[in-house]
C-alpha cells in the first residue's frame, strides 16, 4: 500500500500538520522569559488528541525544567528521538510530568504512543523540540522575519475533516479539501491572536471563529455546499489591515462530492491567486530510481540521492519493525511521512529544487548515544531542475 504525501501528510482520511520553520521560530518566542539573561527555567507543554504538542518547541536554560500537562482522555507519552540524554514519560489522562535538564542541546521527542506504536489517524506527529541553552545565552529573536509563502501543490487530497493550523506567518496547510458535510477546526499554534474569517464561498454561508489565543481552538465548521470557500486572518489582512509578518494571501476550503481520497488537481481560481513556485535550481537528469529501502540494520539506502523537480521519491520498509521519514530541523519546506509499518511504502513529491536532509525520528541518530547507527538512518535528497 502506498500513502502518497504532499507537504502535509494524510492518514486514515485526516489532516496531519505540518510546521514552517519560520512559523516555529515565532512561536518559541512565546517561551521567553522576560529576564536579559536568557531562557527561562521552566516551561509547561500541553498535549491534546488533535492538538498534540502545544508548544511545540521550547527554549529552557541549563538546569531548568519542562513538565508536560496531557489534558486529553487517552494516554500519550513523550519519546526522545535525537536527543544528548534519552527519556521516556508516560502519561495517563489528566497526568503531568517533568523533566530536569542538565545537560545543553537540542532535544528532539515525538509521541511514541501514537506516532510509532499506534499511529492514532489525528495526533500531529511533528518533530519537537526542547532547546536547551546556557545560561545567559540569548534567545533568538524574530527580527526581520518575513512570510514565505508555501510552493503551490499539483492536487490535493480529499480528506473527510481537515484540522488546520494558524502561525505567526499564514496558515498551514494553505490549501485543504474536504467531503461534503465533512467539517474544518483550526489551532492557533503561533503568539498573535489570529482569526479564521470566511471572505466569499459558493453560498451565503460564513464563518468566523473569532480571535484565538495561543493554543486555543476554534469549534470545528462543518461544510455542506460543494465548492471553493475562501478565508484570511482578521486581525492580520481583512478591514484594512496589512501585516508585513503574516501571509495575506487567501487560505482555501475546497468541498467536494469526491470521494475521501480522491486527489483533486487545484483548481485554476485558486493557483491565480497564489504566488508562484519558485524558480528550480541548475538542471539535473532525471533520476532512473526514485526508490528507496529501510532496513532495521542497514538503514537507508540509497542514502543520497539527486531527482528532477516532479520526479516522486517512495520509501519502502523491508525490515520487522517502524521506521520513519522525518526532515531534519532548519529543512524548509519541512515534511514529515510519520511511521510506517513493515513491507508499507510512503510517497514524497518534492515541490520545489533544493537539498532535504531527513532522518528516521524511529531510529537512533543521535551521535552521543553508545553504538550508535547515526549515519545509516540519515539521508539526502537533492532536487535540482
């Protein structure tokens, strides 16, 4: 069975979300702590079924402490991934547990319990993170950082709801299609209050979840006319407002009599008004082999390997347990294929030219960690024109 993934990921007919690396870096700034000298010593990290974890990334100062609050009715833990100390914590509904830091680092950790093991079809399985930093080491600062609007998909797939997410910088994903009678929800996982605003749609129907704070979600829409509903942000783009951070470009909701799966090429009303995909990178051959194995000991292989822009790239596991497709932190457009079974094959078509670095969040990568198999569940796509 193939899953083929654009740059979000669709699992069991349902949005799973993916994050900008701009829109992260705004939301970290969320967790700085107003004192000059640096980060601050404790953070709390909320987990929900649909939300996942919010924040999703986190500065902490050497010697602090994260405690994570599950406030959802299943258990979920978290799993270090890359990691300098590795730790599991598991949590039973309505638990909270913590973390004491000593050593500095970038501290990677998805949820085990629904991204490896049960893979549950609506828990975002993100990359997160834990930065730890010095003490009096500065947090980065969002200065000068501007909106990169995402490369324009060929299609979309029909999902039976869509679960969006609302940044600092636009929404993601920009583009979503939906059954009819199918409903879209929104989090706002940037700093700045933001709204998901109807601007025109194939009936008089409106909607307007009204201004959301950090984390907060909206009460789901449900949609039953067939057609293209399109929507903004208020507080950012709508009534004569014009944010220089936040992409102002219509976000879009397409309804569709389609059946849950189908891929929907975009329509043109919808290309017209989204700017274009950006300009490939010198040309390169197509590539005669697009495929790529996993092996629980030899890892990737091919471990590198150069495509044409449009050329698709399959993962296919031969091994006996998950292993996982996951772009390596600073990777922009980030994508993430999750988990996937033995003998299961995930697709990935890159939509514009450039150098992706991934990894297996399944495997150990992380260099300080005794026999450790680090370049093996590493690899490199690289995508020229």
């Amino acid at each position: 069975m193939v899953r083929w993934m654009l740059p979000w990921r669709s699992r069991r007919g349902r949005s799973v979300l993916g994050a900008g690396v701009v829109a992260i870096t705004v939301a970290l700034l969320a967790q700085r702590s107003a004192a000059a000298d640096g980060a601050p010593m404790s953070a709390t990290v909320t987990i929900t079924g649909r939300g996942g974890f919010s924040p999703p990334n986190v500065f902490i100062q050497r010697g602090g402490t994260v405690t994570w609050n599950n406030v959802d009715s299943d258990s979920h833990d978290v799993e270090t991934q890359s990691a300098p100390v590795q730790f599991v914590l598991s949590m039973s509904p309505g638990q909270s547990k913590g973390w004491r830091f000593v050593h500095s680092g970038t501290y990677h950790y998805i949820a085990g319990t629904d991204c490896i093991w049960g893979q549950k079809a609506l828990f975002p399985c993100l990359d997160n993170t834990v930065v730890v930093l010095d003490p009096g080491e500065a947090v980065p600062t969002p200065a000068n950082l501007t909106p990169t609007p995402t490369p324009i998909p060929q299609t979309v797939t029909v999902q039976h709801d869509a679960f969006m997410q609302i940044t600092d910088t636009g929404f993601v994903p920009k583009i979503a299609a939906i059954a009819t009678g199918g409903t879209v929800s929104w989090i706002n996982a940037g700093v700045n209050q933001h709204t998901a605003t109807s601007i025109k749609g194939p009936t008089n129907f409106t909607f307007d979840t009204g201004g959301l704070s950090t984390s907060q979600f909206a009460p789901a829409v449900t949609l039953n006319d067939p057609g293209i509903y399109w929507y903004s942000s208020s507080t950012d783009c709508l009534h004569g407002v014009t944010s220089t951070t936040f992409d102002c470009t219509p976000a879009f909701i397409i309804v569709s009599n389609a059946d849950v799966g189908t891929q929907l090429p975009i329509p043109s009303e919808i290309t017209a008004q989204l700017p274009p995909t950006p300009t490939p990178v010198p040309g390169v051959a197509p590539a005669a082999n697009t495929a790529i194995t996993v092996g629980d000991v030899s890892g990737f292989t091919p471990r590198d390997l150069t495509i044409k822009l449009g050329q698709t790239v399959t993962w296919t596991n031969t091994g006996t347990r998950t292993h996982s497709v996951v772009s390596d932190l600073g990777v922009n457009p980030s994508f993430n294929l999750g988990g996937f079974a033995p003998q299961q094959t995930v697709a990935w078509r890159p939509l514009q030219p450039g150098v992706y670095r991934y990894h297996s969040s399944a495997d150990d990568t992380n260099s300080l960690q005794r026999d450790c198999k680090c370049n093996l569940f590493r690899g490199t796509v690289t995508v020229g024109q």
